[in-house]
C-alpha cells in the first residue's frame, strides 16, 4: 500500500538526513572522552545520554548511521553491479555450460553466510568496514543473479523477445535493452530489501568486532560495549537497537510499498 511507502520513506529519510547532517555537524565530538560524566541517562545536554567513555551517544548514532549506510550501501552496489549480469547472461545460455557455472557458484556462496565469509576475509585482511562491505557484497551476489535469471527467463519466451531475436540481435544485446529494462523494477524493489538486510549484517558483523574500528561509532559495537552494562544503563543497548530496528523497519516498509507501487498487476487491482 502507498502507506507503506510513505511511512517507509519518511523513516530512511530520517535516517539519511541524521547520517549527512552528521559530517557538518554533531552536539558532541563523537570521539570525544569524558570520564566525570559517563553513564548518564538521557538530558537535556546529552538527548540520549552518555555511554561507559562519557561520549555523547546522540552523536553516535549520528556518525553510526553513516557507517551503516555507507557499507549496505556499497555492499548492495556490489551485489547489483556482479549479479545482475551474471543472472542475465545465465538466462540468455539456459542450459549451457556457462547457465550451470553460475549457479552452482551461486550455490556455493549460499552455503556460506555473510558472517562465516567475514570471518574468513578478516583471518586473512584483518577486521574493518572495507571487509565487512566485501563480506556482504559476495553475499548479495548470488541473491541478485538468482532472482535477475529466474525474472529474465520468464521474458525470454514472450513475443516482443523472439521480434528482437528473428531482426537479428544478439543475446547481449536483448539482454541490455530489453530484458533488463523490464526487471529493473523487481531488482529495486529487491535492492531496498538488501539494503536492509545489509543494515543488519554490518550491525552483526560489527557486534562481534569484525566491522567497523574505533574510533568509528557502528551500532552493532555499541550494543557490544553495552551488554555488560545493560542493568546500569539499559539506554546504551535500548538506543541503537531501536535505531537499528526503525532503520531496517522503515526500509523494509519503503520495499513493500514499491513492490505495490511498481507491480502494474497491483495497480490494476486497486483501480
């Protein structure tokens, strides 16, 4: 429904709009330490408190929405720019040999997790946001091959298609300008969803200390710092779990309302 978008928008631009507003502009010094006044609860000088550091948590958040975004941003950027062609040049050889390396290189990537990836980039690289973006990345790979393949096999048989094919152009060239413009809008709407779950995955990766490094507020590390803390100061886990969850809910919601908003099947339904 167009509520769900709306609602979905209006919460990733909040998101959005704290991350750019935090390059030019935080209350605080996120970085900044300051002993006497740690631990305390959200006032009218800290608006969310201050964490174990005395570090103003506002400003945190701030910087963490900007980590988070940077990396499912570019995770999902990955994924589209490697799995998009490698889905649409498995639909256009069904069959061949090069049909059935793609997928069972899809396979493969699915058996392991975007975590288990990480931990193997970071045994080798070391821990950092720039791993956990190439960690997620390789995850996105095979969901946008699949789902590209599976939406551009279903085009390969329609009329328009076999025109294009009987005036003699090639596979590529079908690929490019007529199938991909036609799963453009489900690739989208998927990328929303990925986002998300991108949102999430640098949380976790970062909750066990494989994302983003001090100084570099993320999240997930503070819900980390926070656990031994949450009797004392539950506001440490309570404020960027809940920024994470409006995040990814308000992504999720912006997702679904696109789907409704882009399917010419559901607009026919609501006229």
């Amino acid at each position: 429904m167009r509520r769900n978008l709306w609602l979905g928008g209006a919460l990733s631009s909040l998101v959005v709009l704290a991350a750019l507003i935090s390059f030019v502009w935080t209350p605080f010094d996120h970085a900044a330490m300051n002993i006497p006044e740690k631990l305390q609860r959200p006032n009218a000088v800290h608006w969310f408190g201050t964490d174990h550091f005395g570090r103003d948590i506002f400003s945190m958040i701030m910087v963490g929405a900007r980590t988070s975004i940077a990396v499912a941003l570019v995770a999902v950027g990955i994924g589209m720019a490697l799995g998009v062609p490698l889905g649409l040049a498995a639909a256009a050889r069904k069959g061949s040999w090069l049909d059935e390396l793609i997928m069972r290189g899809n396979d493969l990537i699915f058996a392991f997790p975007s975590l288990v990836i990480a931990i193997l980039i970071t045994a080798v690289f070391g821990a950092g946001a720039i791993n956990a973006i190439i960690a997620i990345g390789i995850f996105n790979i095979p969901v946008f091959a699949r789902i590209t393949r599976g939406a551009a096999l279903s085009l390969w048989e329609r009329e328009f298609i076999l025109a294009a094919r009987v005036a003699g152009k090639s596979a590529a060239r079908i690929s490019v300008e007529h199938i991909l413009p036609n799963v453009a809008n489900l690739l989208i709407v998927q990328g929303t969803i990925q986002f998300s779950l991108g949102i999430l995955a640098e949380a976790a990766l970062s909750y066990v200390g494989l994302g983003a490094q001090p100084p570099t507020p993320s999240w997930g590390r503070m819900l980390a710092d926070a656990q031994t803390l949450v009797s004392l100061a539950p506001h440490l886990a309570l404020i960027p779990g809940v920024a994470i969850i409006l995040t990814v809910l308000g992504l999720n919601l912006m997702g679904d309302g696109l789907r409704d908003y882009l399917d010419p099947r559901l607009r026919v339904a609501r006229t």
